[in-house]
C-alpha cells in the first residue's frame, strides 16, 4: 500500500506513463525502426535512473552536487567583481533601475569563456570528458567517437564540444552525426549554466540534468537514427574504425595569458550573440501576438455581427503552445494552472529559446516541485534558431557534411526535447 501511496503522490503514475510516450514518440519518428536496439535503450535508461538516484536519494550525491553548485556560485561572485568595476553601481540591482539584464547576466559569459578556455588549455576538460567516455562507451555500445563529444556537451557548448572530435567527423555516419547534434541540443554549456543560476535557476538541478543527458541523448538519438547495419551506409568509409581511443585534443593557444584572452574574446562574441537573439525574438514574438491577437478579435468581431454567442479567447503564441503542450504538462504529474503554465513554458523553449523560458519559469513564482523538476525539462538547447547555430558552427568544421546537417535539424530538435522531458519525467519518479 505504501509503495502505490508513493507513486499516487504528485501523480508519479503519470511520469511512468510520460517515459512511455516519449520513447513511442522517438520510435515512431526513426528512420530504421528495424534497427533499435532494446539493449541500449535498456542501459540508457538505468545509467539515467542511476545518475538520478544518486544525485537525488544519496547524501554522496546530493554532497557532490552541492559542491559544484557552491563552486559555480563562488565563480558568479568572481564574476561580479569584474562587473562591478566596468559598470560601478549600475551592477548593483538594489538601485531604482533595478536588475539589468545586460549589465548582471551578459558579461558573465565573457568571464566563463575565458575561464573554459584555461581549462581547455590546461586540458583539464579534455581529460574530464574522456574519463566519462570510458565510462559510458562499452555501457552504450557506441563509437568512441560519438561518446565522447556527447559527454563533452555536458561541459561545452553545441559548437565548442565538436571540437574534440573535429578529426572523426567526416567519417561519421548519420546515426553518429545525430547523436552530435541531438547531444547538443540536450544541454546547455558551463557559461550559460551561470547565467541561469545568476537569474535563480537551481544550479544543482542543471548539473544533474546536463549528466542525466550523456546517456538519454544518445538514447533518443540511437531510436530516432539507429546505428547502420553496415559499414558502409550512409557514407561511412570501409576503413573507419569505430573502436578507435578517443582523441585528447591538443590547445591551440601558447600559454594561459593566450588562452584567457583567446576565451574572452570568444566569450564577447556569445554574450553578444545571446543579447542579438533576445532582442530579435522578443520583438518577433510581440510582433506575432500582435498578429494573433488582431485575428482572433475580427473573428469575434465577426461572430458578434452574425449573433454568435461564441467567443475565441484573445489568441497569442503562448496560449496556442500552452494547450499544444499541454499534454506533456499533465504527464509531468502537474494538473490545473501548474500544467498549461508547464506546456506553455515547453512551447517557448523550442519556439524561442531556454533563456527566455527560464526567465518566465522563475518569474512565475511557482511551487518548489514544479521549479524543480521544469529545471529539467528546460535544460537543453533544443530550439529552432540552434539548428542555425549548429550548421554554422559544425558545418565549419566539416562542410561537406553540411546537408546532412540541415536534413537532421529538425530531428535534433525533437531529439533534444526528448532528451530533456526524459529527464524531467525521471526526476518526478524521484522527487
């Protein structure tokens, strides 16, 4: 009786019933569904609910995790050392201007630029995510190569992480090629991890989430483009080598002080690029809401004129993806309010971006346990403009491999959203 108490509570049920439907939902967008492979999915899914077990249920965990989010906190304060120099009291949010997106979240990710550029000098990053591949690799039955840039996104960005392994990836198959690009889609990197944490995100819940998402996203990817049944298929030249040692990329930069000025100007670069988008697709979306909500009142303008006495709601993109997701709100185990806030939070995510839909998640003043467990399910680049940023920046790295990446955009994308909602749905059975 107390075992089905537990999974009553908080309508745990659903989370069960949500892993289910996410899987059929990959199942049915593959490509080779003859070529799933049950065996993968099954490790897939115990390293996640491993990794979550312990971060969650065990006090070494929950230790661990609290150490790095404790870590990253002392790091944002680093941080505001060097704002509070440049801007003076504008960095100060308890002015009359109050808190300013540009001047408190903004130059954090300049300073974590430089500061994972060192790291990457010192190669320490290289080392972090390498131990992590000889981890998961024999457990997922994958390429070295394919592993290791998935476990490295849990650090890097969607761009920086193929870096690792830019010498594998024109030998990539398609099948590896997704699982590139869908890793990338399903977390977010160290210098945006910041700036979530700085606008009250909970840093120990992203940790989590970015770890859980090694293995779920070459899972989703895996059942979405299996693995090919020859060595030849789609491209893959006959004298690749899939059991290859993964690569430890040497730095390019010639000594720390290079590295540190290499990474801020890199660090620029994003930060600048993060306030371009928000600018550009908040301004797009209150042009559409205009557009919506002009439509919807003729409509009702029209029904009034007829004698109707029905009426539409005042349309607006965040109503429309609010009921479109709102299905995967309730599987979340939210009901009411707490599940059409939940779907339209999702909708903004992929239609717009995480910043965004994290912005409105902690704005909203919500329960602990939704705050929580969105945490999860937001945590990730899956939208539609990071289709974008990874044919520019991957497809850098390896043009003739560009079509394939424009072909499996909106599959990374789905991927990614996948992933993330995995990790939700996991995290719910637990919290």
């Amino acid at each position: 009786m107390q075992f089905l108490n537990y999974f009553l509570e908080y309508n745990r049920y659903l989370n069960i019933l949500g892993i289910a439907v996410i899987l059929a939902i990959a199942v049915l967008f593959s490509k080779k569904r003859s070529h799933i492979s049950g065996l993968l999915i099954f490790h897939a899914l115990l390293v996640q609910l491993v990794i979550a077990f312990l971060v969650l249920k065990t006090w070494v965990g929950q230790e661990v995790v609290a150490t790095c989010a404790a870590g990253i906190g002392r790091l944002y304060k680093f941080a505001d050392d060097g704002i509070r120099f440049v801007f003076g009291s504008l960095a100060d949010p308890s002015g009359p201007w109050g808190f300013i997106f540009a001047i408190k979240v903004l130059p954090i990710i300049i300073f974590f630029g430089a500061l994972t550029a060192l790291l990457f000098h010192w190669k320490i990053i290289q080392y972090v995510v390498a131990g992590m591949n000889i981890v998961l690799r024999p457990l997922l039955r994958t390429s070295g190569p394919e592993t290791l840039c998935a476990a490295a996104n849990s650090f890097l960005g969607q761009t920086e992480a193929p870096l690792l392994i830019r010498n594998y990836l024109k030998h990539m198959t398609k099948s590896e090629m997704l699982v590139v690009m869908v890793s990338g889609m399903a977390t977010i990197s160290g210098a945006i991890m910041a700036v979530f944490a700085a606008m009250g995100v909970p840093v120990q819940h992203m940790l989590a989430s970015s770890v859980m998402s090694i293995p779920g996203s070459i899972m989703i990817a895996k059942i979405l483009y299996p693995a090919p049944s020859s060595s030849t298929e789609d491209g893959l030249p006959s004298g690749y080598k899939k059991d290859e040692p993964s690569p430890i990329l040497e730095p390019t930069t010639t000594n720390a002080f290079d590295a540190v000025a290499t990474g801020t100007c890199d660090g620029l670069n994003l930060a600048i690029n993060v306030g371009a988008m928000l600018i550009a697709f908040l301004a797009f979306l209150g042009l559409v809401n205009f557009f919506l909500g002009t439509a919807s009142d003729c409509i009702n303008a029209v029904l009034t004129g007829v004698g109707s006495g029905l009426q539409l709601p005042s349309l607006s993109i965040d109503l429309i993806f609010a009921y479109l997701f709102a299905p995967f709100g309730y599987l979340l185990g939210f009901t009411g309010r707490e599940a059409l806030l939940a779907g339209q939070l999702l909708g903004t995510k992929v239609a717009v971006n995480e910043l965004i839909a994290y912005g409105d998640l902690v704005n909203l003043h919500v329960s602990d346990r939704m705050l929580t467990i969105m945490t999860y399910a937001l945590c990730g680049f899956s939208n539609f403009s990071c289709i974008g940023i990874q044919i520019g920046g991957i497809g850098a790295l390896v043009p003739e491999r560009r079509g394939w990446l424009t072909e499996l955009g909106l599959y990374a994308v789905l991927g990614g959203a996948l992933s993330n909602l995995l990790s939700a749905m996991i995290a719910g059975l637990l919290l």
